[in-house]
C-alpha cells in the first residue's frame, strides 16, 4: 500500500509538472509613474484606474491659477514698456532735432566770426598801409624842419597800436578757424540713429519679457500631465485638489515597455542555467488558464547567475539563485503585462530565431549536464510547484 500511494502521488506530481513546464516566465511589464517637475495643486484627473492610455494623452491637469497671475503681471509690463516706445521714440527725436540746430548755429557763428575776424583784419591791415605811408612822407618833411616832429611821435604810436591789431588779427583768424572746423566735426558727429540707440533698453526689457514669456509658457505645459507611453492605468495616488509633486505621483500606469518585440522573461534555476542556448525552440503555456501553447525561441541570456526575484521561487521567502532567459514568441499574441507562462525548453534551435545558435563553452560543455529527454518531459526539480506542496 506504501508503495502503491507512493508510485500514485509521483504521477500525480509527473503530471502536474508536465502540464506546468519546466520553468516559470512572465511577460515583460513596464511601470510608470505619472508626476509633475515641480509641487502642485491637481486640478482635475482625466482617467481613471483600469483605462487603456495611449501615449501622450491627458491624464491630469494641474491648477494654473498662479501661473495666471504671473502671466497678467508679464502682459501689464509687457504693455507698460511698448507704450514707454513711442514716448521715447518722440522725445528722442525732439532731442535730435535740438542738437542738430544747435549744431548749425555753432557752425553758422563760427563761419560768421571768421569772416568778421578775417574782414576786420583787412581794414586793420589797410589803415595801417595808409599810416605808414602817411609816417614815412611825415618823417621825410620833418627831416627837412618843414613838420612839427610831435605830429611824427603821435602818427607812429598809432602805427603802431594798428600794427598790434594786425598781428593779433593774424593769431585770432587761424583760431576761429579751428574752431569752425570742430563745429562741423560736432555736427557730423551727431548720430543718424540716435532713435534706435535710445530705443535699445526699452527693447532688451521687452526681450527678457519674451524670454520669461516662454518660460512660463513651459511651465504651463509641464501642468499638463500626459501619458508616457502605451498602456493601462494601474492606481490614481492622489485626487483632485490634492498637491502632487515629484515625491508624490498622480497615478501610476503600466505599459509593455519601449520595445516591440514580444518577450517573455523566463526564471531558470542554478542546474538548469546552462542547458539553454540562444535560438532554442520554446512553448509557452499561461499558468493556470490552459489553452494551446505558443512557440517562441530563445533571444539572449543572462550574464550570471543571480539571486532570483520572489514570484519566481518556490518559496518567496526563501532566496534562491539562477539566470534569466529572454524568449520571444513567434508570432505576435496579445500579453498582459506581469502574465506568468509555464515555459518548456525543447532542446533543438527553432526555426524562427533571428540569432544563430550560441556555441557552448568547452568548460560549459563539460560542467553542464546533458540535454536529455527530461527538457523534453520536465522534472518536478525544475517546475514551480504549487502553493501549500511541499
């Protein structure tokens, strides 16, 4: 009787690990967690738990009203300095116009002195001419006792008063000369766009208001919260009115991942790690459900042996070690993230894979244990047993 309950119980395991495979795998999941950059009030939430999102769609709107008001403050000044343009742009022009006349009358004064100068220099030369022929005809009758030598004396002091007038008139025109040069240096100075460098400060304030304009622009998008990619929302953390931030996420949503391909990660244990290779044929059974298995290949491997994660265990409470598999189905079939898969490893490279087949090691090939007919009807070692088996 011992025996026969014996024999019993090993085909019911036999049969309950052949229908389970002999391993354990879950389709590949992506969780995302929805928050803004910066701590707000949510406004409203447009999802709710369980909705299929597509990415980039609205799933919260966070409470603007501050950015409002800053945009009010932005569009007062905003208003404030291009009405300041005009009254610039005419109050410069008033300045320009005043300069440029001053400009002219210095000019105008400045040719004026030369030629009075240069006029007064004649008149000074030409009396001076006369007196000293008028001096020279005097000093001869004088010579002669026939003038009164005093009317000599007085004619040439004021030869020589005229002769002082002449040379001052001589240093006083090559002056005003000058000067009347510089008046027109200053008026050619003067600057033809003397509006738009006056203009200039009001327009750089106008262009920080733009700058700060786009940053609130930014800032009011970062308030709408969108989906990052495909997928289904898993759990809403907060409501509206409630303050979210980057600590706090609005909702969390879980999607397959960046990637296309079908993929199913498959929890090996340390004695099986070295008996799959890249290109192995693989069926794939969902745990529980029944239903025909999908073919699928193997794509890549892990690089070492590693402590395995507690769904895939037997007991979750006890570490245990071994390789994740990457497999990829062979044709596409709809998978629900965090799916489980009991996963039979058939032994002979499938026709579908991409990848030739990884060549084992020599070392491998002598530590690793043969490829029996056991991949092909798995041992209750190597499948996950059921909860409350011992």
């Amino acid at each position: 009787m011992v025996w026969a309950g014996t024999m019993a119980g090993a085909g019911w395991l036999w049969l309950d690990v052949r229908a389970e495979g002999n391993a354990v795998g879950f389709a590949l999941g992506v969780e995302y967690t929805v928050q803004p950059p910066a701590a707000g009030r949510v406004q409203t939430i447009e999802v709710a738990p369980g909705q299929h999102v597509r990415a980039g769609q609205v799933v919260a709107v966070l409470d603007t009203a501050e950015l409002d008001a800053e945009q009010a403050i932005l569009a007062a000044e905003r208003a404030r300095l291009e009405a300041s343009l005009g009254a610039v742009r005419a109050e410069t022009a008033m300045q320009v116009d005043d300069k440029a006349r001053e400009a002219e009358e210095s000019v105008a004064a400045a040719d004026m002195a030369v030629r009075s100068a240069r006029s007064n220099r004649e008149v000074r030369a030409a009396e001076l001419r006369a007196i000293s022929t008028q001096f020279d005809t005097l000093a001869g009758l004088v010579k002669e006792r026939m003038a009164d030598r005093r009317e000599l004396d007085a004619l040439g002091v004021k030869r020589a008063a005229l002769r002082k007038e002449v040379e001052a008139a001589d240093t006083l025109v090559p002056e005003l000369v000058r000067q009347a040069a510089a008046a027109r240096a200053r008026r050619a100075a003067l600057p033809t766009d003397a509006t738009e460098l006056a203009l200039r400060p009001v327009r750089a304030e106008l262009a920080v208001i733009a700058g700060r304009e786009q940053l609130l622009a930014a800032r009011r998008e970062q308030t709408i919260l969108r989906a990052p990619a495909d997928g289904q929302v898993a759990e809403i953390h907060v409501r509206a009115g409630q303050v979210a931030g980057p600590d706090a996420p609005v909702l969390t949503i879980v999607g397959r991942g960046p990637g296309d391909e079908d993929e199913v990660v498959v929890c090996l244990r340390e004695n099986q790690a070295a008996r799959v290779r890249v290109g192995e044929a693989v069926l794939l059974r969902s745990r529980g459900t029944g239903g025909p298995a999908a073919t699928a290949h193997v794509t890549r491997l892990g690089p070492q042996i590693t402590e395995l994660p507690p769904r895939c265990r037997k007991n979750p409470e006890l570490p245990e070690y071994g390789r994740e598999v990457a497999v990829a189905l062979d044709e596409h079939a709809p998978l629900l993230p965090g799916q489980a898969f009991a996963v039979s490893f058939l032994g002979h490279p499938s026709p579908c894979a991409a990848e030739a087949r990884e060549p084992a090691p020599a070392d491998e090939q002598v530590l690793a244990a043969p490829m029996i007919d056991a991949m092909l009807q798995p041992t209750r070692a190597a499948a996950p047993e059921k909860p409350g088996v011992p």
